[in-house]
C-alpha cells in the first residue's frame, strides 16, 4: 500500500472511533530539533544512561547529572511545537474523549493547546526538593549546576522520572484507564521499549481499540498496528486528522460530530 493508501485507512479508523487516545514518545518532538533517545544522534549514544538518568548517578555525581538536565532544559525552551503537536491539538477539540498519553518531559504538548495530557515521565519545566518535595515550575529559568530549594535550602532535582523510579501512580493509572476505554490508539514516535509505558499499545489492543502507528521505521508496535505508517510525524499525523476530520464533517465517519 501507498502511504497515501495507509493515511486513508488510518483516517478511517479514527473518523470510526468515539474515545481515541494518543500516545507519543521522543519522535514526535524530533522535528522541533529536540534530540530522540535512541538511534543515530540519539542521546544515549552521548551519553550513558547509568551516569545521568538513575537515582545512582544523582546520588554519586548531581553536578554531572544537572548539567545534562540543564542541556536539556536550555533546548527544550529554545523549541518550538511542530506540526504534529499541534494535529494532536486539534483531536482534542474534534473528539471531546481524546486523552494524550506522553512519555515526553519538553511539555510541547501543552504548548501546542493540549490540555488532556498525561505525563508518564514527569517534565523538565518543574524541579522537586529531595529534601522537602516542594515542586516548582523554573520554565525558562537558569539553573545553575547545583539549585537549592528557595524554602529550606534542600538540593534540587528534575521532576522526571529516572530508570529504576516508579512511575507517578496517579498517571499511570489514568493513562492504564485511558488504554483500556480507547477505542482507537494512534502511537507516534515512540520506539516502545521502556516499560511499563510501552505496554499501554498491547493493553489498547486487548480490549479493542485499533492500533494507528507513525514512526520514521518499524518498532515493535509495528506487529500490532492496524495501519503502520513510515514517514514523520510533523507530515503524516496532520494528513491523518485533516481527512479525519473531512470525513466526520461529510458525514463519512461513523459518528455525527
Ligand atoms: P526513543 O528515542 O527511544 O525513540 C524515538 C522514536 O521516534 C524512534 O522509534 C524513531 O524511529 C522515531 N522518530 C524519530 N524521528 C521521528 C519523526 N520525525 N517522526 C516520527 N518518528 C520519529 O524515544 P522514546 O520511545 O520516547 O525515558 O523513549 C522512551 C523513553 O526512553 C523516554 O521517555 C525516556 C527514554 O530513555 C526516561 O527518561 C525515563
């Protein structure tokens, strides 16, 4: 099938669907120039997990671990939301059920005007106090290498989630939820292999939603999906809900909008 073929059958599927769900990983972010983890240029290729994104290494080495963050922290606010943030906008206002799971910390999504968003990974715009647990929003704000909390002076950290954390109970429950109600899930520029994030595609799948996926290659969401499409996501994904949306207001979808 040509990908013209693929994004009419992806748009079909969701045109059919009362309670879709987004779910998106680095790649939808990669066009706005903010780095993927995996894969040529990825991060990990940089850097080693182990050394800036575990409780360990904040423990042994937090200046290390904050001045990667601080990197981070700098790109993500220089970025702007692309095309495909703003696609999953839109879903929003066309299906009032839509809900975005991401395991994305650069908070585009928001920017973009999604409000339904659950952050499986936490953001980088927030910092926690390890001492405290104050949280505060430092958006745009300079760090330095190792910030303090402005109420009892305790070391900073970024309100992320590291490998070996759990993820926050209270998103994960809703975005376990929000799987299992989905009728349709469209998976965007994740390669699907952290846990338990990625296990949300095959608990969709087992209680009936169709599976849309968009990636730049074949992950292992790819042996699930309905309808694969292999291309980027700021191009494909607003293809996808433009005939989408052509569809339900000509009366093609299944549903009256
Ligand atoms: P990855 O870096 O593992 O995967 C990014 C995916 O996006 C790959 O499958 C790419 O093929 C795809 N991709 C890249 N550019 C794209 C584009 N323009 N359009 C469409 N797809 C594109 O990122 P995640 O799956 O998000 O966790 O990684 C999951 C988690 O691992 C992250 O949340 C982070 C990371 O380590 C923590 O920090 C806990």
């Amino acid at each position: 099938m040509s990908t013209a073929d693929d994004i009419a059958k992806a748009a079909e599927l969701l045109a059919a669907a009362t309670r879709p769900v987004g779910f998106t990983g680095a790649g939808v972010s990669a066009e706005s120039g903010i780095p993927t983890f995996r894969g040529a240029g990825g991060l990990w290729e940089q850097f080693r997990i182990e050394d800036v994104a575990t409780p360990e290494a904040f423990e042994r080495n937090p200046r290390m671990v904050w001045e990667f963050y601080n990197l981070r922290r700098r790109a993500v606010f220089q970025a702007q939301p692309n095309a495909a943030h703003t696609a999953f906008a839109r879903l929003e206002e066309i299906f009032p059920a839509f809900v975005l799971i991401t395991q994305n910390v650069d908070r585009l999504h928001q920017r973009a005007g999604s409000r339904r968003v659950i952050e499986l990974h936490g953001n980088l715009c927030e910092t926690r106090c390890t001492n405290c647990g104050r949280v505060d929003d430092k958006s745009g704000v300079e760090l330095g290498d190792l910030p303090r909390c402005e109420a009892c002076g305790g070391l900073l950290r970024p309100a992320v989630v590291w490998f070996g954390e759990p993820l926050p109970p209270g998103a994960w429950a809703q975005a376990e939820e929000a799987a299992n109600r989905a009728d349709c899930m469209i998976v965007v520029g994740t390669s699907a292999q952290v846990y338990p994030a990625a296990g949300l595609v095959a608990m969709a799948k087992r209680h009936g939603a169709a599976i849309l996926e968009i990636n730049l290659e074949p992950t292992p969401v790819t042996p699930l999906a309905d309808v694969s499409i292999f291309g980027r996501a700021a191009e494909i994904l607003p293809a996808v809900v433009d005939r989408a949306e052509w569809m339900l207001q000509s009366g093609r979808g299944s549903r009256v909008p």
